[in-house]
C-alpha cells in the first residue's frame, strides 16, 4: 500500500521568509566578525552575475563563517526569534509531511524538531565549514532528492505547496491531489495543467 504524503518548500511558504538569508544577516548582526567573509561572497556574487560561476558555486562561500561562531547557539538562538512567524495552517498537517528546501540543513534540523514535520529534504553543509556537499537542493534536485529518500512507487504525493512557481515546478508536478502555490502565507489552489502547458 502506498504511503500518502503532503510535499512542502520551506522559504517563504512555510515561513515569510529565506531562513538562509536572514540567518546571514542574524550572524552579521551577533556576531560582527563575520563580515570578514563578505569579500569573498562579493567577488562570488560577481562571478555568479557574469555567469562565471552558478548558483550553487556562489552558495558555497555565503556560510563560510561557520567555524567563527557557536553555530548550534545561534542556530536556536535564530529559531527561538523566527519561530513565531511560521504560518498557522502548517501546524494542521494532514498526512506525511515532507518538507524539501534549498536551505542549510544545520538550520533547519532544529526547526524540524520544534515543527515535528516527519521528513526534512535540504541542502547538506559540512558542519564545520559550512559548504555544500554535492548539489544545492533547489528546483529537479528537489525530485533526485526524494527519490533517493523514498522508492518512488511506495509514494502517493497528494498535495504540494510552494511558494514559487518558477523554482518548484518539478514538486508540483508530482501532485495527484491539490497544488498550492503560497503568497503572502496564504494557500491559493491552482491547475498546474495551466502552467505546463498540458
């Protein structure tokens, strides 16, 4: 019997914002020697802007100050501020929930405890340094992703929710149930045969 499972991005769906970014800024703000590093993630910002360099190759120099702060310290720190402003229709979740995110996985491990969502899906960081293992977990790699967790033919995806419909396509197209796209926190339904064309 196949399991049934809910699909949900993490940033700006769940919560109103990029945890990632605003974890940055958290860091820079409480712990001001981090700004050493902002040479190097400019530089990468530039590279990524002339495409000499994608996403993910930028990603990889935006936490390396890492090892300069208590990272677990800041991290519950960070969620004991941010929580409260994860949208109230998540805590009614109806099945398997699956959370999938391009977010630092040393982040959300801590709110997936105090969300007690069943499966977190993210971007794998070394812990000590802060760079990314493998692939950054964003639009297909969110699929290549779930489908190294789970046998693909044990899972019933019924609903998925997201905030974007650019970057998340891939998730959506895996509903069999309701497609959700998220703006503003609320959850507005839509056909997804609108948008591929189907």
């Amino acid at each position: 019997m196949k399991r049934e499972v809910d699909l949900y991005d993490f940033d700006k769906t769940i919560v109103p914002f990029d945890s990632g970014s605003l974890f940055v800024l958290y860091c820079v703000l409480h712990y001001p020697w981090c700004i050493i590093i902002l040479p190097i993630v400019a530089v990468a910002a530039l590279l990524m802007a002339t495409k000499i360099i994608n996403f993910t190759a930028f990603k990889k120099t935006c936490f390396m100050f890492l090892p300069l702060i208590p990272k677990e310290k800041a991290v519950k720190a960070f969620w004991d501020k941010y929580e409260n402003k994860v949208h109230p229709w998540f805590y009614d979740k109806p099945r398997y929930s699956i959370v999938i995110s391009a977010s630092p996985d040393f982040l959300l491990n801590e709110i997936q405890k105090r969300l007690g969502f069943d499966k977190l899906i993210c971007t794998r960081h070394n812990p000590k340094t802060g760079v990314i293992i493998g692939e950054n977990c964003r639009g297909e790699e969110k699929v290549n992703r779930l489908f190294e967790e789970f046998d693909k033919a044990e899972l019933d995806i019924i609903d998925v929710y997201s905030d974007s419909l650019k970057h998340d396509m891939p998730i959506f197209s895996l509903a069999t149930g309701t497609c959700y796209h998220i703006v503003d926190g609320e959850r507005r339904p839509f056909n997804i045969n609108d948008y591929i064309g189907a």
